[in-house]
C-alpha cells in the first residue's frame, strides 16, 4: 500500500532538508518547498514534487500542494519548517529584517497550514509540525523580533492544537535550541554570529505526550 503525501517547506537546507532525507527512506512520496530549487533537486529523492516557492507567497503554496494532491493523493503531514533568524538589536536592526521574519515565520507558516488543514479536518486525519524555537518559550539578548516570532509560532501551535483536537488532526511543535543550520549566515550583525557559535551543544529538555483529542 503507498504512504501518504509529506510536505516540507524549507526543504533546501538543514533540518528541511534531513526530514526529507529521512521521510523519503520511510517511502513516504514528498512535496518540497523552498526558494533554491537547485538545492531541492540535488537531494536526488524519488517520489519527490520540488517546487521553487517562497512561503510568503500564498498562491503559489496553495498550487503547489493541489498538484502534488493530484499525484500523490491528500496530504498526510505538513513540516512547517521555512524560517528566518535575523538576529539584531530593536535599536539599529535594519527594519525589512523584522518584516522578514514576520512574513516567513508567522504568515508563511500560516499560508502553509491554511493549504492543507481543510482537507485534514474533512478526512479527519494528519499532521502538522511546526518547527519553532527554544526562543518562543524565552527571550534572548539581540532576538526580540525573531523571539516575537517564534512566540507566535508556538501560540498559534497550541490555539490551533485546541481547535482541531477533536477533528483528529494532530499538532506538534518542535523547538529546537542552536542547530547546525544556514539560519544563522544571513545575520548581518558579525559579532552576535561569533557568539551564537559558543551555544552549540544538544540534550531533550523537555517532552509532553498526549492523546490527539485532549484538548487540553
């Protein structure tokens, strides 16, 4: 019997890019996201729908998850992976770095979801993870913006949690602390990247389990 459809937005890179990785070797079909499509096709996975889509263009998020619908059948689970950390201080951070990460981190995620929750909630099954941050359960010097975002990502993880509880489909947020990404390349400040990189080092804080109908 095939395995159902997995889309993974920010596919092109780091955690995005293992899940896929992963995924793919389970069997499961794949529809990838992400602006470098040059990245998406050096993956080289089968059964794989890659697509050049920016998370904040809702249209073409939309159109890419019917066509894969289309091939592959409904959507099982979504990995709302695509984000931005443009770390900075309030003060002098370059202000289109907060819009940014509000369009990738809150509204992209927004767009993603809004693709494929309809469907979920009709068939009464699947899931959806949101990829949000140690820094959406506390702040940190120079995140406030990326902080407010992923603060929103982990409110709206849980409100819509709540919201769908009974429906079946299930909700998830991963917050990962310092990872070995890209994320943090595209900070313009050069000092505060030299200080992240002192952070790096792994442990499970903390896991909460629970049926998919309790609501709260």
């Amino acid at each position: 019997m095939p395995k159902p459809l997995i889309v993974i937005t920010g596919a092109s890179s780091g955690i995005g890019a293992a899940t896929a990785r992963l995924l793919s070797s389970r069997g499961h079909p794949l529809l990838l996201l992400a602006r470098r499509l040059d990245r998406l096709e050096a993956l080289g996975l089968p059964d794989t729908l890659c697509r050049k889509v920016d998370v904040t263009d809702r249209a073409a998020v939309e159109a890419a998850v019917r066509e894969a619908e289309e091939r592959y059948g409904p959507v099982d689970l979504l990995v709302n992976n695509a984000g931005a950390m443009l770390l900075g201080r309030i003060a002098d951070q370059p202000v289109d770095e907060w819009e940014r990460m509000l369009d990738i981190n809150v509204k992209g995620l927004l767009y993603a979801t809004r693709a494929v929750l309809p469907g979920m909630v009709e068939r009464g099954a699947g899931t959806i993870v949101n990829i949000g941050s140690v820094a959406g359960r506390k702040t940190f010097p120079n995140h406030a913006a990326y902080v407010g975002t992923k603060f929103a990502v982990h409110a709206m993880s849980e409100n819509l949690r709540e919201e769908v509880a009974a429906t079946g489909v299930r909700v998830v947020t991963v917050a990962p602390g310092a990872v070995e990404t890209e994320l943090l390349s595209h900070t313009s400040d050069e000092r505060i990247k030299t200080d992240y990189q002192a952070w790096k080092h792994v442990t499970v804080r903390e896991i909460v389990l629970a049926s998919t109908g309790q609501e709260s």
